[in-house]
C-alpha cells in the first residue's frame, strides 16, 4: 500500500511538472546560406 502512495506522487508530481512548468529547448540562432 505504501508503494501505491509513492507512485502516485511521483505520478501526480510529473503530471504538475508538465502542466505548470514550461521546457525550453536549445536551438541554434542562426540559418544556413540556403534560407
């Protein structure tokens, strides 16, 4: 039963990570010659 409640807080803790939190991807800042 303990392990239930564990998982279910990780569970619930990533579905508020994703909800709530913003995930910001590095890209690069400038174009090839083509574009």
């Amino acid at each position: 039963m303990i392990r239930d409640i564990q998982v279910f807080d990780i569970i619930e803790k990533e579905r508020l990570r994703q909800t709530e939190g913003i995930e910001l991807i590095a890209s690069e800042n400038f174009v090839s010659q083509q574009v």
